[in-house]
C-alpha cells in the first residue's frame, strides 16, 4: 500500500509529495523545495524514514513546481520525468522564474519522457501516467488504481481547477482533461492536487463550480 507524505513549499504553498511503499522505496514528485531550510526538511524526512527515492517525477514544468528539481537529481541520483510538451519549461526554467523574481538552482535537462498511459514502477507499486493537459500543454497525473488515488498537479484544485492564461494553457483542452478523463476515475477516488487540500472525484463534482457539465 502506497503512503503519502504531503510537502507545502517555497511561496506559493505548492504541494511537493512523497510516496512510499512497504519495500521503502519512494518516489518524489513535484519537488518546489525552495530555501535551504525547506531542502533540510525533504531530506530529514526521507532520510529518517529510511526512504530510498528512485524516481523524480513532474506534474508540469511550472517554476513552482520544479524548484528542488537540482536538488533532488543530485542528492539521491535520480532522474527527472516530465512530458515532453513541458520540457521547454525545464529548459528555459532560469528565464520563466526570473520572470517572476525568483532565483533557482538550473533543473537537469536529461529527461525521460513521460506519455499517456505510461506505468511507473517502485517497489511494490506503480502509478499510471495520464495525459492531462489544459493547464500546461505537458500536464500529466499520476493515478494509483490499486490506493485510488490520483496525483493531479495544477488541473484540479479542491473547489478550482487550473488557470488556464499562462502561455500553454486551454481552457477546453483542460475541460476535457477534467470532464473526460480525471471525473471518471470514480467518486471514491481521493484528489491530491498541485496546491491547497486534498479531496475526492466525488466531492469536487458535487461542489465544485468549474465542473459543471452542460
Ligand atoms: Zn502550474
Ligand atoms: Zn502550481
């Protein structure tokens, strides 16, 4: 059974996530770790709960979500995965968070892509890949059928979805991505969204106002 452990970091409150198993090993997804003290906290928690990370894996490019990228490719050697349409985010991350006032230690740009339908595997478990764009043109989720649970990034919020303004965003490309792929996943299904709380499929089509379907 797969564990979470929820991260709010750097200015933005974005949620870093880390998921493990029985076997320890864990994946890290999202790393926003921005200060030193925020990268202390990471690798405390990892290292006194005997975490073996094995993969880094990215929602989308957005600065606040790849900030500890640097940081955690180094410190545990493992590699990045994103979608390769969010790449270009990864690339020009130094410009996109200057843009912004902020300064980051440059993400590796050694990928491995990250498709629809992919399967990630570590230790006993694994998480399905699926393509959720709107947001940015890359935007993925990580679903796990076996805990019911999805890791969604900036597409869904609890009583929000994603803006949509910033260059790559689509507002009916997001829709769809909502509507025809991540509401079907089932109401028991719990939400871990990119900032904010946690929810459930069931709970954000019974109230959340963006979700509306006709
Ligand atoms: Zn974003
Ligand atoms: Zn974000």
């Amino acid at each position: 059974m797969i564990q979470i452990k929820t991260f709010y970091f750097n200015d933005l409150r974005e949620c870093t996530y880390v998921l493990w198993d029985e076997t320890n090993e864990c994946v890290i997804i999202d790393p926003g770790c921005h200060s030193n003290t925020e990268k202390e906290r990471l690798e405390k928690f990892i290292e006194s709960s005997g975490l073996k990370p094995v993969l880094l894996l990215n929602t989308h490019g957005h600065f606040d979500h790849i900030m500890g990228n640097a940081f955690v490719a180094s410190k545990w050697h493992i590699k990045t995965h994103i979608h390769p349409e969010d790449k270009p985010h990864l690339e020009r991350a130094l410009q996109y968070s200057d843009m912004f006032g902020y300064k980051i230690d440059e993400p590796p740009t050694d990928t491995s892509d990250l498709k629809d339908g992919d399967i990630l595997k570590f230790g006993k478990s694994s998480l399905t890949v699926i393509y959720t764009p709107g947001h940015t043109r890359g935007g993925v989720s990580f679903y796990s059928k076996d805990d019911q649970f999805v890791i969604t990034g900036d597409a869904l919020f609890a009583g929000s979805i994603g803006r949509t303004d910033l260059p790559g965003g689509d507002y009916d490309q997001l829709m769809e991505s909502l509507l025809g792929r991540l509401i079907k996943l089932g109401d028991d299904v719990k939400v871990y969204p990119g900032h904010g709380p946690a929810t459930t499929i069931g709970q954000e089509i019974a109230t959340n106002p963006f979700l509306r379907c006709e």
